[in-house]
C-alpha cells in the first residue's frame, strides 16, 4: 500500500527519532510512504484559537495536496494527527465552511472535496496490515521487556474510532505479540500536559511525575509512546521532575515504532536511538545489539 506520509514540524525537527523509525518500520513491511510535497504546519491548537477559518485553511491545505496525489494521509504526531482529522470532519460535516476554505485554498490552485481518510501508523500496522503479518516479520523476541504502553489523551479520544477510548489495546497486543510483557498501566490515555510546561510548568511536571510512577510502580523497563510531546515531557523533563520532587526517575522512553523497529531486527542506527536523553538501558541495549548509554 502507498500512503502520504505528513511528518509534522516535530518530526522533522526535534524529533527526528520517530520519524527515522516511522519510515523504516514501513518500509521493511513493504508499505510505501511518499512524504507530502511542500506540506506545510498542521495548524496544531494554537491556530483554532486565532481564527478558525483561517486554522482549517491551513490544515486543509495538506489534505488538498494528498488528495491530489490520490492517497490517504499518515501522520504519525499526535497532534498532527488530531489537528487533521478534526478539520477533516468538520468540513465533511458544515458545508458552509467547507465553501469559505475552499475559497481560500483556490487562492493557492488547490481544492479539497472530502475524501482523503487521516489515519495514525498504529490504526495501519493493526488494522490495515494486521498483527500476522507484522508477526511474520519479526527477527527478534523482546524477550519479556516489561512495558508501559503509554497512548496519551489524544490518538483515540474523543472522536477517534480505531481503539476503545478508555482503555485502548492495540499497543498492548501488538507488544505482547513481540515477546515484550506489557504492564498494568492504568494511566494510558491521561494527559502528560502538553503545552503547560511553558505556562503552567508545575502542574505539567505532576502530571508527568505521576505517570513515571504509575510506570514504575508496576514494574516497567521501558515506557512507549505514539505522540512527540509526550515523549519530549516524559523524557526531557525527568532530570527537573528529579529536582522538584526529590525523586529518581531514569526511565527510558521510546517512541513504539522504535521498539517494533528491535523487534523487526532493523539497525538501530535507523531507528534513532542514539538521540535518547535517558540512557535505554541493559536490557533494550542488548536487544538492539548497540549501545547507547
């Protein structure tokens, strides 16, 4: 199957880690991704709250030119992901202001007409491909790695109808099939914050406190993500949450696709490993065949 591939600001940025693990995990399941040419921001939440014409605009913008190429988009950030598929919807759904966009993308020579489907790399890999075939794929057992699969609030709430909104279970499934021993982890889909840390910095260092410890508590090695800023708070932030609340948090954090990545036996330089701030650890390291503590 070929996809649009929309990597987002993060991913070509700040978090080039899932990005490079993104598209090799791919790429060794025969999936082709054609990254969307001259895509531009998502929009992400900042904009809705200017002008939301103006923020649909935008982010309709990378649906005109998928839909142009034929294809339905991939976008592995969350947000990325929730930005698009809301302006997918609404537009679908009031086709006044799907007229006024329109009228602003025809300034640039595009239209959209509603069809393309955004669709998260999780949905794919489970759904689309399906867990047989990864499994057929596999090079190495994760061999009872202990891990939190950490969704955050975003990929399958509110509207999102690939995994159960409370309690999704795909990562799970996905991981247990792996070799890897997935945790009670009951904060799954809580919020690590976001944006407050550059606001509210306090309340977004509890919060990710709070999930370290959930992670801890039950025994995890590894905490996986499916979104940037999650994985930028839980990680980046583990050295200031250490000072604020005299704790001793090391916790390694992993984007999901880079763990599958270990399992599909792919290099590791690929996968973008070597740009952890938390060292992986012993058990991922040997697993990986490198290290990078």
């Amino acid at each position: 199957m070929k996809y649009a591939y929309y990597p987002g600001c993060s991913l070509e940025k700040t978090q080039r880690g899932y990005d490079e693990s993104v598209r090799e995990v791919f790429k060794a399941l025969d999936q082709e991704l054609i990254e969307i040419d001259d895509w531009n921001c998502c929009g992400a939440t900042m904009y809705m709250s200017v002008k939301e014409t103006v923020s649909l605009a935008v982010s309709a913008r990378n649906l005109a030119l998928a839909e142009r190429m034929g294809l339905d988009i991939l976008a592995p950030c969350s947000s990325c992901f929730t930005t698009l598929s809301k302006t997918n919807r609404i537009l679908n759904q009031i086709p006044e202001m799907h007229r006024d966009v329109n009228e602003a993308l025809a300034e640039g020579g595009l239209s959209y007409s509603g069809k393309v489907r955004v669709r998260h790399p999780l949905d794919i890999l489970m759904n689309d491909i399906g867990l047989e075939t990864v499994r057929a794929k596999f090079k190495r057992n994760l061999n009872g790695l202990k891990i939190a699969p950490y969704y955050g609030c975003q990929i399958v709430r509110p509207d999102k109808t690939f995994d159960d909104r409370e309690n999704p279970m795909l990562l799970d499934r996905l991981f247990r099939a792996c070799g890897g021993e997935p945790v009670y982890f009951p904060m799954k889909v809580r919020c690590c914050g976001g944006m407050l840390m550059t606001t509210f910095e306090e309340t977004a260092l509890k919060l990710n406190k709070e999930l370290l410890e959930c992670a801890m508590d039950n025994g995890a090695d590894v905490m996986v993500t499916t979104c940037p800023l999650c994985h930028f708070n839980l990680e980046a932030y583990q050295g200031k949450i250490n000072n604020f609340y005299k704790t001793k948090f090391n916790v390694p954090v992993m984007y999901f696709t880079q763990l599958l990545g270990i399992a599909l036996g792919l290099p590791a330089k690929g996968l973008g490993l070597d740009s952890s701030f938390i060292p992986l650890g012993e058990k991922i390291n040997s697993l990986a065949e490198a290290h990078y503590a």
